[in-house]
C-alpha cells in the first residue's frame, strides 16, 4: 500500500475528540501555541470552505486544529493556509472503524471479566470496540498506524484518542443516560482478560487474573493494566518523534479519574502536552471545577510538559465559555481546547476572543 493511500485509510479509521519547536512551545521562533479546537474533518466542504471555518477560528484566537477524518491535503492546506497549525487526532486502541483489524485479526480485541470480547458484545454503545495494549503485535501496528501520519509533511503532531481501556466506571453524570448505577466494578465493564493479559500477569505474578479473590481491588492487576497502556504511548510517542513531529493526547480529567475509571496514568506518558477533558457535567460538577482539575492535573506532570484544559462546547453557553477559560488559566492551563469547532457560534467565539485577549 502506497504511503499517501494508507495515510487516508488511517484518517478514515480515525472518524467515530522540552517540546519540540514544531508543536507547543515558542522554539524557532515560533510563537506558542495557546488555544485549540478539535475538528471532525469529514464534513463535505471545499477547501475554500474550510479556510473560512479556519480563518474565524484564527481571529479568535485559536492557533491550531486537532482534525479527523477528511481529506488530508485539503484540511492541511486550508489550515497552514489560515496560520494554524495541522494535528492528526486519531482514535487510537478504539478501533471500532477500523475493517481490517475486525477482518484479520479478531483476537486482538479485549476481553471482559465476563469473558466477551469488545468485538462481539460492546458495552455501552456499538462503537466501543477495543484493541489490547498488552499484546505486541497490536503496538506494531499503532505504531505504524502514527509513523505513517508523522511521516507526512503536512502534518505537524499526532493526536491520540481513546488511548485507554474501556471505561471500568462512567462518569458519573452519564449514569442515569445508561441505565446504569456503577458504585463498584461491575464484570461486564472490567477490561482485559484476553489470554496473552492472563499469561503475562502469571507469569510476573504467579497468578491467574481470573482466580484473584478481588481483581477489582488487586494493586499488582490494576497496575499491570495502567502499564500496558503506558509502554503503548511510550513506543507511539519514539516512532512520532523519529519524524520530529509532536505528539500529544486528550485524556480524562484528572490523574486520579483517569487511572479510576479507565486505566489511564498519563501523567507517566513521554508526550509534549496533554489535553485533559475537563467535561464537568459529565462529573455534576461546576465551572469552577475546571481550574482545579486542571491545576490538579499539572502538579503530578513535569513542569516542562504543558496542559490544555479540554473543554465541552455543548455544555458551555457563550458567557460561560469566557469564564471557563478564565478559570482553566487560573488553574494553570496553558491554554484551552475546544470540543469541537461545530458547536462554536459567532457569539462563543465573540466571547472566547474577548477571554483570550484578556487570559
């Protein structure tokens, strides 16, 4: 396969939210990068379009995209076009689009305490299928996946998605959308107990997962897991930095959210920033919650690495989004992301410019 063509399937598959001195940082001269927005890319717009969607975003200021899906020459060139810099955001162990890995190799999906495999039985919706981070020849393939989208010169960084298991616990403020009271670890939700993750773990551990009196409250399992999703980002993150591009992740909320509900560490991860997603009513929770998930979430990075506060549109009138901001700058956030550049009227952005001027 040709490197352009498997650029394009990869854009597709992705479809379902010291730096270097290409991404976040004012290296080169280059001024940093405060404000993003994500970007579903697959929208049917010309590039002329999409310069004037990107120029809109550029005198707010937002300085770059994180984009999947689309037309890869088309979406990169109406952004450098507009001064914006161009993030491949990609969908990473969620692998629900992605035909070939579903068609050649159907074990490399995880497996619940119950015994089903995310290919089979998804829980919560149809789209939740999911690769094992454990299993070796699923990072070489990510890997591949994310060396050939590095590899383009009209791409400035990798953005990963879904890079975790499946979530053991929702947020809380999804719960009554689903039906669903998850005060404990319920089987069906509790991701992986494929083989090679029951073997590995034995073999460090002299133990079966499955045979464990608790694995919901066992330390050495539930950082087995946290590992496994670790090492996969630390071999994503060498292969993007091979092709001296930057590359980053949107993540949960905070360090202990994260590693609580869907087996994440990233404050361990080797990336050169971070994009927690700081929904808070999917948590019942204020405004005002977002500077301190945010501050919380930098005290456990190195000071060197740079977190974006992830903000939900849909949740945040145009009076709120200005205080949003305000507080995530508070908090410490170097600067904000947008979910997603739909969901912005003219009066958001009227608002967002108006507290970007003014963070």
């Amino acid at each position: 396969m040709k490197r352009r063509e498997f650029v394009r399937r990869v854009g597709r598959t992705a479809l379902g939210a010291g730096a270097l001195s290409l991404g976040f940082s004012a290296g080169c001269g280059r001024r940093p990068i405060r404000n993003w927005v994500w970007v579903h890319g697959g929208r049917e717009r010309s590039g002329d379009e999409w310069r004037l969607r990107f120029a809109k975003i550029r005198e707010a200021g937002i300085g770059a995209v994180l984009v999947s899906g689309g037309d890869l020459d088309t979406l990169a060139g109406a952004a450098h076009a507009e001064g914006l810099q161009f993030h491949r955001w990609i969908w990473t162990l969620n692998r629900s689009g992605d035909q070939w890995v579903k068609e050649n190799h159907p074990e490399w999906f995880t497996v619940s305490r119950n015994g089903d495999s995310t290919l089979e039985k998804p829980p919560y919706v149809g789209y939740y299928q999911w690769l094992c981070p454990t299993r070796r020849p699923v990072r070489a393939y990510l890997r591949r996946v994310v060396d050939e989208i590095a590899s383009d010169p009209s791409v400035d960084g990798v953005h990963l998605d879904y890079v975790r298991h499946s979530d053991v616990i929702l947020p809380i403020g999804l719960w009554e959308k689903y039906g669903l009271v998850q005060d404990r670890e319920h089987p069906e939700f509790d991701f992986c107990y494929c083989e090679v993750c029951r073997d590995t773990f034995r073999s460090r551990t002299g133990t079966d997962p499955l045979e464990l009196p608790d694995p919901t409250t066992d330390v050495a399992w539930r950082e087995f897991r946290w590992e496994g999703v670790t090492q996969l980002v630390g071999e994503l993150a060498d292969a993007v930095h091979g092709r001296n591009k930057t590359i980053s992740a949107a993540v949960f909320p905070t360090p202990t959210l994260a590693r609580t509900l869907v087996r994440q560490a990233w404050e361990q991860w080797p990336l050169d920033a971070v994009f927690p997603m700081l929904y808070h009513e999917f948590y019942r929770e204020s405004v005002a919650w977002i500077g301190s998930a945010a501050a919380e979430g930098i005290a456990a990075l190195p000071p060197s690495r740079p977190l974006y506060a992830g903000l939900f549109v849909p949740s945040l009138p145009p009076a709120e989004l200005a205080e949003a901001v305000r507080v995530a700058r508070d908090g410490g956030a170097a600067g904000v992301a947008l979910f997603e550049m739909d969901g912005l009227t003219d009066e958001h952005l009227a608002r967002f410019a108006a507290a970007a001027r003014n963070g």
